[in-house]
C-alpha cells in the first residue's frame, strides 16, 4: 500500500496525496493483538490516494469562482441552471462530440457543478471530478474546426482517464429476497420494527437475507440507481436488543434513501414529490416518520453524523425546504450547523436537541407528537440582534447534555479533563514552550488521542516533514519502535490507515490566504474538527516581500484569520507558537508568546510546556494550563517522556516506579 511504502522508505509525500475517512471496528488479524493502552475501542478508517487525474480531495486545492463558471457555461451552446448547493447543466463529454450538439440535446446528461468546491458530478457516469479538467469542453458559440479537432483528442484522453476511475457497480446482495407485505411481519418480529407501517419497507425497496438475519435499503443517486445499501441487523452488546446499521460502501457514498410520507400510506419518493423533506440520520427514523403520517419526504443520510459526502447534495437540490432532525445531543446539533452550511442555510430548519425533542424513533416509541414535534423547527439563522426567546431552546440543550458541551475526553490525559473539561469545538488552542522542549512530540500524541476517538484531523507541518511526522504517530499508536519490529508494521499502518487524519502539503513560509483556502476546502469536504498549524513563525517565514512588514502586526493578522475561521467553522484550531527568547531560570508566561498580546488574547486555551531539567538537578517537565476560558481552572500536567513509544501517555502508577533520569527525550526537535 501507497502509505506503507512511504513510511518504510522515508519518501517525500507529494502535492497530489491526501486521505479519505471512513468508522470501522478494529479486528485484530494475523494473531497479534493490539495493546489495550494505544488502541481505542473504535477506530476510524483513513484510505490513501494518489492519483494525478483524480484530486478532488485535495486540500490544498481550493474551488474556482462561480461567476466563472457560470460565464463558461453561458458562453457555450449549454443551458445552466443555479441551485441551491450546485450549478447543472448538460454534460459536454458524455455523449458528446465536440461540434456536434445534436447528440447532447439527444441524450440530455447532466452534471452538477458543486458552488463551493468547483468540483462537478456527471449523473451518466457518477464520476465526480474538478472544474479545470472539464471546462474546456464547454466552447463559445463561434469556434474554428482546428479548435473542435483538438477537443476532440482531449475527450478520447479525458474518457480514458475517466474508465480507471469508474466506480464498481453495486451487486444485489446474494441471498437475499425483495421484501413484500407477507415478509413485513416476520421481519418486524426479527428486528423489532414493530409499528412501522407494512408498505414503508416494500416502497423503499428493502431486501431480506433469512440466513443472516439482515435487512438491506438501498441508497439511490439523484438518477435513482442503487450506489450502496444500508444494513440493519440485531445484536445484543449491552443486555438488551438493539438494531444496529453499517453502511455499503463505507465512505464517499452517493445515495439517499427517499421515502414520501403521507396522512395515507408511504410511498418511494420520486422526482415529483412534495418540496419539503425531513433528514434524518438512520433508517429507524426514516422509518418512524412513516409512521407517524406526516405529509414530507423522509430521507436517510448515509453516513449518519461521519460525513455529508458532496456527491449527495444533487439529490436534495429539488427540495425548497429542508429540516434536519438529528440526535438530541451537542454533537447531533454541531453536525447539523455544519451540514446545514453544505445545503444552503436560507432552506434549512432544525429540530432543536432537547430531551422533550428526541429522535423520531425515540420519539415514537416514547408515544411523543411527531407532527408537533416538526412544527417546533425553526432556523438557525439569527438577525444580527437576537433575545433570550430565540436562546432559550440552545441554552437547555447545553444544560441538558453537559457532557457533550463540555467536548471531547482525552484518554492518555486524565489530568486535562479535569482542567480544560475536554477538547471543544470552536475554540483556539495556543501551544507554547521553549525551543526543543518536544511541542510537536506533545502534539501530535495529543492530536492522536482525539482521532482515535473520531475527531477529524488537519495537520498542517510547516516545520517538518510530513513523512517524519506520519513515523511519529505510527510510533505513538503503536507504542513501541516498529524500526525493531518490523513484522508489525502491516498491521499498524492498516489501523493508522483507518484514522481520520489529513495532512497539508505546504512546507516552510507560506501566504495566509492560500493556508485558509486549504483550510476551509478541506473543512467542507473532509468535515474537519481540529487543525493544527505547527508552528506559526515557521509558516509566516522571511521574505524580500514582507520585510518592509511589521512582524508583531503580520501575525496579529494571521492569528485573527484563524480566530475568525474557529468561531465561524465551528472547528478547534491549535497554533503551536515559539516564545521569545527569555533566561532559562524564568518560568514562561502568557506574555512570553512570541508577538504581541493578540495571541494570548484570542485564545481560549493558552497550553505552557515548562521544562526545568537543564536549570536544577532535580528539574521537570511539566504542561502548564495557563488560560482556560471555558472554566477557568488552572493547573499543570507532570510530562514524563516514554522513550520507545515516543509519547507523554500518563500510566497508571506501578509497584517499581522509573529512575527520573532513565530516558531521556530525543524525539522530534522544535528547533
């Protein structure tokens, strides 16, 4: 594999890499177990491409304008028409020879250009890909025959290129049977459905697999062809039976499940449908709505609160009207903010998390009002003056779930849960210590607790390389040197391979503005929910171009866009910061940030790593919480370095405890 064979040789990783995240449970293969300490009960699955044809998820590729696009398209024999989250118009390629437009007005296909990332969705061939490698074929009404010629040779070269990028169609699971209103009832019973109504599982189109006991819904593009299937099937994990769902394909899948409600019996949505649709997030929802007769479209996402690929948005375009009704928790809420920025918020409403608004499933089986329920949606967009009415239902729901608000819990750091609560959503983070004191050793271990537990991750390596950085962490899951213990590296470069982390290419000084167009183009893709700027000085740089600049000013200027993209994503951003140069015997400060007092400033945490092993024999490293804005405690976290698993992890205290001088830190060096 790509990602093997970059760690094992050391190669550099190239501008055209990039990853793509899907949950899976961890299984250990080959005999060898995984220590328990390193590995989360679940893992989260990263796939590794490289492929100069196909980049769309590419960070470091941001989108084209869209008045450009649309002047492309205009300025063609081609109609286009603007959507909410896309631009369709016919697609100049399939079936279509350049100069000759009667084939396109045969045939008609159509491809959506996505407003945000540039990138278009051919609904004949499901390719997905960017806006450069197709606009081209997009030419102006007056063209020579020297010009059609050569379009002509590069639609044979695109076409090529396009075949080893088909997706394999999706074959109808074996074994299994159509489900009809004889077999609703069985099921029911297997699967514990019962109230669901009998022609909501035959209009979607559902199979049964009787050996396995599974149910398959199929999930259909916006041309309405099976792209994959959600499985149901029944377990029992805590003492009791539950319903449990996985979807096929496990990541980047097109297809919806559509199922129209009506105060009759439900039927499969079609292209005719009512303008107003309810998304939800599992097919025991969709199936709920069904059965409370509400008069909607009910869709299932498919891959819950993971991801919104953008090869799903076509099929919404349709719908004037949109409520997302998702878990009644914080983590249900941020996703639907974030998705709702995907459909276009002006259609978007919500179904406020509340324990008095749950689930639809949760809602039906505790005998709530569904419809009166619904009719409580409401928008999330605020005038720019709001009252306490209009907070009310946001300021429950954080009482009501603090655990949740509180974010994400570190488990190798037991003491910052208890004084920064968790790792939060919308916060900035300043990292700051002395130079070699290990702040790229300490970040990447503690980035790599939170992927582990599902938190997307960017890491931007301005100081070194990627490939270095990548050993590191394999190093810190592991837990031990794979370099002496090769014949597990397999195994944990297939387990770092399922963990949602990304990495930017830029290396050295880089321009902020082209730094926050990767940013943002990878948040809307990838759904990003920490990034890591390491380090600030080293991404500003010195140049001929900025020298007549003042550097306090510049990064005040920098600190303030990330802050901006914090608050406005609703993305945790980390900048690790050197600190200016002060006497070794001085302990660090918030004023010690290099800059001026903006950094300290605009943070909501300001994390100190004090080393005083080089001024006193008996000298520690320790973290030191010096800013805590969501609860303001304050307090240090003890570092002691684990030389072969390259990580800060706190043990559990053991009979024999370690020699202080026994290892010594010759990790990644910050200088």
């Amino acid at each position: 594999m790509i990602f093997k064979q970059l760690l094992s040789s050391g190669s550099r990783i190239n501008s055209q890499l990039r990853y793509k995240v899907r949950p899976v449970k961890v299984v250990a293969q080959g005999g060898f177990t995984p220590s328990p300490a390193f590995v989360a009960p679940c893992l989260w699955q990263v796939r590794y491409a490289s492929s100069s044809f196909d980049i769309k998820d590419d960070p470091s590729l941001p989108g084209p304008s869209i008045s450009n696009v649309k002047k492309a398209i205009k300025s063609s024999p081609y109609e286009c028409t603007e959507g909410y989250t896309c631009i369709r118009t016919v697609c100049p390629v399939c079936n279509v020879v350049p100069g000759q437009l009667e084939s396109s007005q045969a045939k008609g296909e159509t491809i959506y250009v996505n407003k945000t990332t540039g990138h278009f969705t051919c609904s004949s061939c499901q390719h997905l890909g960017r806006w450069d490698h197709i606009e081209k074929f997009f030419m102006p009404h007056s063209k020579s025959a020297r010009t059609v010629q050569e379009l002509r040779k590069l639609r044979d070269v695109f076409l090529d290129g396009k075949k080893a990028d088909l997706k394999k169609s999706i074959e109808v699971p074996s074994g299994t049977v159509a489900v009809d209103e004889m077999l609703v009832e069985y099921i029911s019973r297997t699967l514990g459905l019962e109230g669901i109504p009998v022609s909501s599982l035959v209009a979607i189109g559902s199979r049964w697999d009787d050996e396995k006991c599974h149910l398959y819904v199929p999930l259909t593009d916006v041309e309405s062809r099976i792209v994959g299937y959600k499985v149901l099937s029944k377990t029992n994990q805590t003492g009791e039976d539950m319903v449990i769902e996985r979807t096929i394909p496990e990541a980047n899948c097109s297809g919806l499940v559509h199922l129209k409600c009506s105060s009759g019996t439900a039927t499969k949505a079609s292209a005719k449908d009512q303008s107003t649709a309810v998304l939800v997030l599992n097919v025991l929802d969709l199936l709920a709505l069904s059965a409370a007769k509400l008069n909607v479209t009910a869709i299932c996402l498919p891959h819950d609160l993971k991801s919104l690929p953008q090869q799903c948005l076509p099929g919404l375009e349709r719908y004037n009207k949109l409520t997302l009704w998702f878990n009644y928790d914080t983590a249900g809420w941020d996703t639907a903010r974030n998705y709702a920025k995907k459909l276009d918020e002006r259609r978007c409403t919500f179904v406020r998390p509340t324990d008095a608004h749950p689930t639809p499933a949760k809602a039906l089986a505790l005998g709530l009002d569904l419809k009166a329920i619904l009719s409580k949606a409401q928008p999330i967009l605020h005038q720019s003056i709001t009252t306490f009415h209009s907070l009310r239902q946001d300021v429950l729901s954080d009482l009501q779930n603090i655990d949740k608000v509180q974010g994400v819990k570190w488990k190798r750091y037991p003491t910052l849960n208890k004084l920064l609560k968790g790792h939060r959503k919308g916060e900035l983070t300043v990292l700051t210590g002395p130079t070699g004191c290990g702040k790229t050793t300490f970040m990447s271990d503690y980035s790599l607790d939170l992927a582990l537990q599902g938190v997307s991750t960017l890491w931007g390596s301005f100081e070194i390389r990627n490939t270095r950085l990548a050993s590191t962490l394999l190093r810190q899951m592991a837990g031990r040197p794979l370099d002496v213990h090769l014949s597990e590296f397999d195994y944990w470069a297939d387990e770092f391979e399922r963990l949602p982390v990304y990495f930017m290419t830029f290396h050295g000084q880089q321009p902020i503005k082209v730094v926050m167009e990767a940013i943002e183009h990878a948040q809307y893709v990838n759904d990003i929910h920490h990034v890591i700027i390491d380090n600030l000085q080293f991404m500003m740089g010195v140049s001929e171009d900025t020298k007549h600049l003042d550097r306090y000013w510049k990064q005040d200027a920098i600190i303030a866009a990330f802050r901006t993209f914090a608050t406005r994503k609703n993305c945790h951003v980390t900048l690790v910061i050197h600190p200016r140069k002060e006497r070794d015997a001085d302990d660090l400060t918030t004023s010690s940030i290099f800059g001026g007092a903006k950094a300290s400033q605009e943070a909501d945490n300001v994390l100190i790593i004090q080393d005083k092993r080089l001024t006193s024999v008996r000298g520690k490293k320790y973290l030191q919480v010096a800013k805590n804005r969501y609860s303001g405690d304050l307090g240090i976290m003890p570092l002691d370095f684990d030389k072969l698993s390259l990580s800060y992890a706190q043990k559990r205290k053991k009979a024999d405890p370690v020699e202080p001088n026994e290892t010594t830190e010759t990790a990644i060096s910050d200088s």
